[in-house]
C-alpha cells in the first residue's frame, strides 16, 4: 500500500464512526418505531431522565448535539407535552427544561427497552470481549479528555 494513502476501512476515526453510527441507527429504530421519536428527540428525552433539569446549552454539551438539533428536539417534545420551559430568573435568555409527568412517564418506559438493547448487543460477545470493548472506550474516552 502506498505510505500516502489512507485506507478508510482500517483507519480507526472512520471505523469508530461507522460503528457508533450503525449502532444508533439499529437503537433509533426502536424509539422511533414505539415512540415516534427522532434520534435528537430521543438524546433530549434521555438527558433530561436522567439529569432532571437542564438548559439547552446544557443537553447540547450532554448529547453532542448542535443546538439547532437541541431547539428541534425540545419543541417537538413540547409539542407532546413530555417537556416544559421555565424561564431563569436573572437571564431571560435562558429557559431551563423539564420533563413533564408524561414525558417522565414516557422516559421510564424506555429505560428497560434501552438497557435491553445494551445488553442483547453486548450478549452478542464473549465475556473477555465485552471487559476489552468497555476497557478500551473508557481508555480512549480518558485519553481525549486529557488532551481537551
């Protein structure tokens, strides 16, 4: 192979890419076939379970998402009533967000079905594998962070 030719296929970055991708695609069809929910939707849904209130600014930084995902998401969620805004009392600019009881009650719904697709895919593997693959993006993720 020539030393300036890059072979996506081997190439680390495009291979973590391409996995992540295919996993969240495999995930979304779940949510979106139960619930309706876009993949924005959902990382939003998900962040505000699991952190109770957040602003908008917070749930991108949570989710990787850009904003304009985030500004999407949150008004299709409250559009169904699973979020409400409440406005900060010292900048009018912020809104911190909150699930609503149906938006909970939607979120700890989805919370067995999610941890059951994380668990039939890592059922996919052997013991040794799944302590190497949580091993390794926990060493990666550790190595980013350090650099940042």
């Amino acid at each position: 192979m020539e030393p300036d030719i890059l072979e996506l296929e081997s190439f680390l970055p495009y291979r973590l890419y391409r996995l992540a991708d295919t996993v969240s695609r495999e995930f979304s069809r779940i949510y979106k076939d139960r619930y309706g929910l876009t993949r924005p939707e959902w990382r939003t849904l998900s962040g505000l379970g699991q952190h109770g209130m957040m602003t908008a600014t917070e749930l991108g930084e949570q989710s990787a998402m850009h904003k304009t995902k985030v500004s999407r998401a949150v008004a299709e969620l409250e559009r169904r009533r699973w979020l409400v805004r409440t406005p900060d009392e010292n900048d009018r600019r912020v809104e911190h967000l909150a699930l609503t009881k149906a938006g909970l009650a939607a979120y700890r719904e989805m919370v067995p079905v999610a941890m059951a697709f994380e668990r039939e895919l890592l059922g996919r593997l052997s013991a040794e594998e799944r302590v190497a693959i949580m091993t390794g993006v926990a060493a990666l993720e550790r190595a980013l962070e350090e650099k940042s």
